[in-house]
C-alpha cells in the first residue's frame, strides 16, 4: 500500500543552527524557514534527491512538537512520512487492522490530505500517511 517515503520531519530547538547544519556541514538543498501557523510549526525544508528532510520548530503557544522538544531537548525525529495513493482507503484499512488513527483526514504540510499513526501501533514511530 505504502509508495516513497515522502519526508522525515525532525524537531529541532534552533531552527537557524539546525539549517546552517545541513547547509554548510552537510552541503545540502535548503529552503529558508517557513512559518505554518496552521500548523504550530516554522519548517526548514531539505531537498534530497530521494526525499525530503523537514526540520520542524514549534510556533505558538498549541504547537504539537513543543512537548517533543520537551522530552528531546536535543531535538530528534519526530516522524515519517509515506505515500498513499487513496488516502480514504488508507484510513479505512487502519481502522480496520486495529491501528489508532490519530484525528480526521485533513490537509498536511504540503497542502495535501494526511493523516497520522499512533507510535504504540509503529514500533515506537509516528507515522505520517500523505496522498501523493
Ligand atoms: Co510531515
């Protein structure tokens, strides 16, 4: 069912030194910070020739990577995200399978419909399922 793995989002508590990372000590693609109030994130966004890294700092006072960052001061990943082609199907199939779906459908980062996988139900991993 799952296609790429679309990105891995990583929570980071300086999002300037954490770009400046993969910029200068990494060499990669990198986008300037984005705030998504929306969402309660600012997001640096990497472009790999494979995949996306997406460094996540919280923004707001309800941002969801706050409590995150409160248990990994350091920063760590925060979850990964793969392609449907259906996200309906998708849900439904979870559900089904007995897998904690995390809220509704609804549209993610990228202006696409997502939805979200309970860590308990993924070996310890938030999953992130996105419509291609
Ligand atoms: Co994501």
């Amino acid at each position: 069912m799952i296609g790429k793995l679309n990105h891995v989002a990583i929570a980071v508590p300086d999002l300037d030194e954490a770009a400046a990372l993969y910029r200068q000590t990494l060499g990669a693609q990198v986008s300037d910070p984005k705030p998504q109030p929306e969402h309660g994130v600012k997001v640096v966004f990497i472009e790999l020739e494979n995949t996306k890294i997406e460094l996540l700092h919280p923004l707001g006072d309800k941002s969801p990577i706050a409590g995150f960052l409160e248990k990994n001061p350091t920063g760590g990943i925060h979850h990964v995200c793969y392609e449907v082609d259906d996200i309906h199907a998708a849900a439904a199939k979870m559900k089904l399978d007995g897998k904690k779906v995390l809220g509704d459908i609804k549209i993610g980062a990228h202006g696409k419909p997502v939805i979200f996988l309970h860590p308990k139900d993924f070996n310890g991993t938030l999953v992130e399922l996105e419509q291609a």
